[in-house]
C-alpha cells in the first residue's frame, strides 16, 4: 500500500480516481508472458488527468500525441487505440498487494512512467457506477 503522503501528493498532482480498470485478459507487449500474465485480476485506479485518454496494452511512456507511444522495454514505436492509463506507481503497488511480488519487482524499474493497456484487456467502471454498487 501506497504510503498516505504520496497517495495525497498523487491526488493532489492528478485528481481523484475517476474509474477503476480490471485486466482480464494478458497484455500485449515485450514483457515476458509469465509476468504479463500476472495482471489478470488486478484493479487498476484511473484519475482525473488520464480519464480522457483511456489506455490499454502494455506499459509505454507517452512521447507526443494521443495515442502515440514507444514500448518502455523494446523502445519500439507503438500505436494505442482507446487507451488505458494508469500511473505506474500505483499499478506497481496494486501488483504488490495482490501479492504478484515478481511482476511488481519486474514493473518497478518502470514506475515512473504510465501503464498503458488496450481498451479491450480489461473492464472500466466510473466512479458513478462504483458508488451505485456500494
């Protein structure tokens, strides 16, 4: 779990979480698949400064454009449609609390940068339906 200081300073920098993203299928990209495949189940949280891009696939770190990224571990040129974001610190500890400790460790080198995942890896639900099922 993320330290109470630097979840706030997240918040703070990027705004609330505004959905929450469930793997259900392995990403795409260079990643071994044996660490890729650890993401299935995990529920990442999407905020405010990322709700409009949306990404999925794989971790990338955005070099210009919507859309336009470059693989964090090939450096190869990637195009992402409907993306899912995810700030890398926080995917990195939800690995980590899930008890994926291998794949956190694989990912931490990474955590500065954003998780990017295809629309289709996953399952996206707003705040708004969030709050309806509590």
């Amino acid at each position: 779990m993320l330290a109470p200081e630097l979840d706030r300073a997240i918040e703070a920098a990027y705004g609330p979480v505004e959905a929450l993203f469930t793997i259900i299928k392995t990403p795409e990209g260079a990643a071994p698949e044996a660490i890729k495949e650890q993401w299935i189940g995990i529920e990442l949280p999407i905020r405010t400064t990322n709700v409009t891009h949306f990404m999925f696939g794989y971790l990338a770190r955005g070099i210009g454009p919507l859309h336009d990224y470059r693989d964090a571990l090939t450096g190869e040129p990637s195009y992402v449609d409907w993306p899912i974001s995810a700030y890398g610190l926080e995917a990195v500890d939800k690995l980590r609390e899930a008890g994926r400790d291998e794949a956190a460790d694989f990912w931490t080198p990474y955590a500065a940068g954003l998780f990017v995942f295809r629309h289709y890896e996953g399952t996206l639900r707003t705040q708004k339906q969030i709050d309806l099922r509590r």
